[in-house]
C-alpha cells in the first residue's frame, strides 16, 4: 500500500466508512465558507501584529521524538518483519481514553512550555555551556515570541520543555553532568559519530519525579541536586505544527518537535495518569500499526513517522537531524477542508492553502468528494482523510529548510 504519493494518483477507491474521529485533528468542522471551495471566500490578509496577536493566545509546546536502538542490556535480537525497515525505533506513548486532548491517541513525549521552562536560574546550570555549543542549537527563534520576563532564547526553553515532559511522562532523564562538554577551545567531535545517551541516575527518582509532575520548578531543583544540565545538545529541531481550527472552546497548541537518537535505550516508566502504556516502535511498524487499527496517530505524528521512513539507520537519522537542524523550520497551521466523505488537511505551499491566514478560523466544506476535489489538483502537500486509519498524504512540492518528504510503503 502506498501512503504517500508524490504525483497525482488516480481516484481512489470509495471508502466504506467515514468513521473520522479525534479531538483537534479528526472531526468534522462546520462550514467555513458557502462557496464550497477554498479561495472564495478568504478573510482579509492579517499584517505581522494580528498574526503575532493570534499566536500569543495559543498555549506553546514541545514534544521529542525518541529514536534508539539496542537497550541497557546491550543489542536486540535482528528484527524482523515490518521491524526490519529501520534498525532503530521511536518511543510512542498511549494517551488516557480520559484525557482532554487527543484521548487514546499513541504519541511522542511532550507538554506544555511553563514558566518554570523560562526562568532565568536555568543560566547558572548553562553558563558553562554558553559558548560555541549554544550557537549549535540551530536558527534562533524570533524573540518576540517570548515573555518579556524571560532570559532564555526559546530554542533553550522549548527544549528544556521537552526535556522535563519526558521526563514526567515516561521517566526518561536527558541530563548531562555538570563538566561533561567539549571546553571552549576543543573542536566539537563530529555529531553524526556521538550519539549521547540517557542519564540512568542511581538514586530512585520517583519522589522527584511527582514533585515535578505538581510542580515544574522542581525540575530545576532536581537538576541543581543531581549537578546536572538538561542536555539541549541532544535535541534537534524538526518541525512546528500549530493545532488546527475545530471549535472555539478547543485546545491549539503551537508545539516544536524536537528528535533525540540515543546510542542505547533507555528504562523507561509510565506516569499511569496521562500516559497508559508507551511502545518502542520502528516508524514502518507503528505506521502499519495504525493501518491495522492497533493504535492511533493524529495526522502529525503519522506525517514525522513517514518521515522517519527515509532513514534506514540511526545513524542516518542522526546525521540528518544534526545538519538539517540548522536551517530552521517553518510553521505549519492545518486548514481542514471537510468533503462530502472525508477531509483534506492543507499544508502550506498547497494550491488551495491560503497565502495568509490570522491563524483563526480558516477551514472550509464543501458537498463535494474528496475524488473531485483530488482529480485536477497539480500543487499539493495535504493530508486526506477517508477514515480514521486511512490517511494518504499527497506531495508534488519541493521540501523546505532542506528536509525530507515522508515515505513509506506497506
């Protein structure tokens, strides 16, 4: 099965069921506009203030995608299968059928941005790190997008985010001992041949690990406590996908994905209240996991696991990531187009994406079939929908910030 495709394809089959489902990603949306089609009935463009107006009244977030291979006591078994498209897997978990956003769905690690994320105390623990390694982060993130109050670049708060989440979720320390750096004189060893690794402290951390999930300032505590820093290092930045428009009382978050690809992996345990169950998953397994309704991915996570598909070893994961992450991402808003037996989520760069949007409301229906809408189209990066474990995506445009398309056959 192919399931992603970077030419027009013929029309698919009629779908049995439309069966579309989950909370920010899935549902039906109503009717944005009575023409029918995107294009017609476009609100005014938005100037630089209403866009930056509409982004501060989104709660910011980060999620990591863990990728590793092996295991604390040393290499797996061959694997085989689906399993042995790629010798690594990513670290998804299952969220509780009781949580508010995106209930049941399998997903990479992540939360929130807090103020604790953004204090300034985080600098003494960083200070030893703050010559050229802060300057390989990646493209700086535009500071008005940060509070006034904050001495931290995002691209170091938003990473210690996605640190602490992890952390909380799935009891996974990426920590780095205070002295463990490359001095300001040493050349950086070549990124693509260091993979780092988890901290696996020797003290029992679950007392800390409650403080935390009550209060995030105590990750901080813990970091002075164990003479540790986050390891920011470790984190490349992959992507900024912005929840799209559902209803008006819905969650949006504006989240960075981030990739880790550990050298062994890490022990791992589940908070029991937001997290169920988590799985090590090679991306063609996961995916194949979803198509066989085992688990369920929101179209984000299914898109960066396609990606992943690209990259058969970890060590080429790893070596993408590094270089890519240098260019920066560009963010992307969902546009749901609702049809008549499915949606079509629009990326930017599509034909039908609106060349500016106030990040608001901004979908649109039609009465017609997704075949339709599909059958002329030549400019496209969008998502469609027939059910909820059938996603194709379709892409004819060229990829930016030097990333990579997703692919995967099944």
């Amino acid at each position: 099965m192919l399931m992603v495709i970077e030419a027009r394809p013929p029309p698919p089959p009629e779908p049995k069921s439309r069966g579309l489902g989950g909370r920010g990603y899935g549902e039906q949306t109503p009717a944005g506009s009575s023409s029918g089609l995107p294009g017609a009935a476009v609100e005014a463009p938005a100037g630089p203030e209403a866009m930056k107006s509409s982004l501060q009244q989104w709660r910011r977030a980060a999620t990591l995608m863990v990728a590793s291979r092996g295991g604390p006591g040393g290499p797996p078994p061959p694997p085989t299968g689906p399993a042995a498209a790629q010798d690594y897997q990513v670290l998804l978990l299952k969220r509780s059928e009781h949580s508010h956003f995106m209930p049941g769905a399998s997903v990479f690690p992540g939360g929130v941005l807090e103020e604790a994320d953004l204090t300034p105390e985080w600098l003494d623990l960083l200070r030893p790190h703050r010559g050229p390694p802060l300057s390989r982060l990646g493209r700086a993130r535009p500071q008005q997008d940060r509070p006034a109050a904050s001495a931290l670049p995002n691209e170091v708060a938003f990473r210690i985010c996605a640190i602490r989440e992890t952390f909380e979720e799935c009891g996974i320390l990426l920590l780095r001992p205070a002295g463990d750096s490359p001095g300001r004189e040493d050349p950086p060893p070549p990124p693509h041949l260091q993979l780092p690794r988890a901290l696996e402290p020797l003290l029992d951390l679950a007392h800390w690990r409650a403080k935390i999930q009550k209060d995030p300032h105590q990750f901080l505590q813990l970091c002075q406590h164990l003479n540790c820093a986050p390891n920011i290092w470790a984190l490349q930045e992959w992507s900024n996908w912005l929840t799209p428009f559902v209803r008006k009382d819905g969650r949006r978050f504006d989240t960075f994905f981030y990739v880790c690809c550990l050298a062994g992996k890490p022990r791992t345990s589940l908070d029991m209240e937001e997290v169920v169950s988590l799985k090590w998953l090679s991306p063609t397994e996961a995916i194949e996991k979803f198509t066989s309704k085992e688990i369920w991915l929101p179209p984000p996570q299914f898109y960066e696991l396609a990606r992943f598909c690209n990259f058969s070893s970890l060590s080429d994961l790893h070596r993408f990531s590094v270089d890519r992450a240098l260019e920066g991402c560009e963010k992307w808003l969902i546009i749901l187009l609702s049809t008549s037996n499915g949606i079509i989520q629009l990326l930017p760069g599509d034909e039908l994406y609106p060349e500016n949007t106030i990040l608001e409301d901004n979908n649109w229906s039609t009465k017609k079939k997704i075949e339709e809408i599909m059958k002329d189209a030549k400019k496209m990066h969008r998502i469609v929908i027939y059910e909820r474990h059938l996603y194709n995506i379709h892409i004819t445009i060229k990829a930016k910030y030097k990333h990579i398309h997703p692919q995967c056959k099944l």
